[in-house]
C-alpha cells in the first residue's frame, strides 16, 4: 500500500491544523515542520491575533525557544489582505497562523482561499475550550483540512494523557467569556478523568 506522505508537494495547495489542549506543544510542532520546510528553500510568514498579550514580541514562540517573526492582526481579513498586498503568492510560503481558534468564522473562508492560491497553510488552534465546548471555528476547520495533527499533554493531577484544558478559577467565579488569555498560572492540563466541567459546580480542589 502506498504510504501517503503528509508533507504535500510545495507545488499543491494543502491545509494543516495542529490541535490539542494547552501544553501539548503545538507552536514547537508547527515550528518544527516549518523548519524542515526551510531546508528545501521554502519561505513561511506568520500571523498571530492581536488578542493573545501572552508575548509582546512580534514572533510565534513556542516554550522551547522556538521563534518565527509574525505579523499581529485583528481580524482573519487582514492575513489574506496581507499576502496579497506583499505578492506573497509570487514566491513559495507557509502560511502559518498560530492560536486560530481566536478568530471569527471568517478565518476559514480566509484559510480557504490561501489554500487556492496555492499556500501551504498550517495552523494550530485548541479544540476546546475551558469549558470542554468546541473552541469558535475549530470545527470547521477541522473539517476543511487536509491533515490534522492531534496532540496530548500531560494530566497535572494523575500525570496520564491529558485532551483538556482546566481554567484554574480559584476563585470559584463563574466565567462566560470562552477567550481567556492566561498561562501556567492560569490554566492545567487535564485528563477526561481529572477535567471538571464547569456546570457542575465541582471545585478544583475535590478532585483526587
């Protein structure tokens, strides 16, 4: 059986999204592929959402160290008006979008047409969000890739693989927003056994 090679020819339109909970090591993975990429000549530009404070810098980085320069926008229009008005479609490119799940659903319309115009995009995104719902528009574009790359972190309470993102609400407030931009001190990963759902009402601390 011919093996199908998930790194697609530099000549094709092809889609990739690297998803997983937090901590699972997704930029290191995008960062990574776009690396061996580079070896064979081939150039990447990278976007991040303006919503994401986490880094004042103008990179994706991932815990590793890992860098690429990136271009901050608002908004899933400004990437595509990017590329365009920089004639970017003239020379071979990733597209590597980090922590898509930020976006609209306009993002896949967006991803849609790079993926037209020829782009290698690859994007990485959580799946869910605190709350274990689908995190904005995962889904889609789940479904319109052409490779998907799930990751798993490790469990902090028992230390098994972990698919979940846990909010830390110390507090115990309730939190409708499903953007919340945190880190360590924010947020664990957790196991389908360890993950508490929100609606109901459990503390983190009755968790064994």
């Amino acid at each position: 059986m011919k093996k199908i090679n998930a790194f697609k020819s530099i000549n094709e339109n092809w889609i990739q999204i690297i998803t997983g909970p937090m901590f699972s090591g997704k930029t290191t993975e995008m960062l990574q592929t776009i690396k061996r990429y580079s070896y064979a000549g081939v150039k990447a530009v990278g976007f991040r959402n303006s919503v994401d404070t986490r880094n004042i810098e103008e990179f994706i980085e991932s815990r590793n160290g890992y860098k690429l320069k990136a271009i901050k926008v608002k908004n899933a229009s400004e990437i595509l008006d990017y590329v365009i008005k920089h004639h970017l479609k003239d020379d071979t490119y990733i597209v590597a979008i980090d922590e898509v799940q930020f976006y609209d659903f306009s993002i896949v319309d967006v991803i849609k047409q790079l993926a037209k115009m020829k782009f290698i995009v690859i994007c990485t995104g959580l799946d869910l969000d605190y709350n274990g719902n689908p995190f904005g528009p995962m889904p889609q574009l789940l479904a319109i890739a052409d490779d998907v790359l799930k990751l798993t972190a490790v469990c902090t309470v028992c230390g098994g693989p972990a698919t979940k993102t846990f909010f830390l609400d110390n507090k115990d407030t309730k939190v409708n927003n499903p953007i919340i931009i945190g880190d360590l001190n924010e947020f664990e990963a957790r196991c389908n056994k360890h993950f508490v759902y929100k609606n109901k009402k459990q503390k983190h601390n009755e968790i064994k």
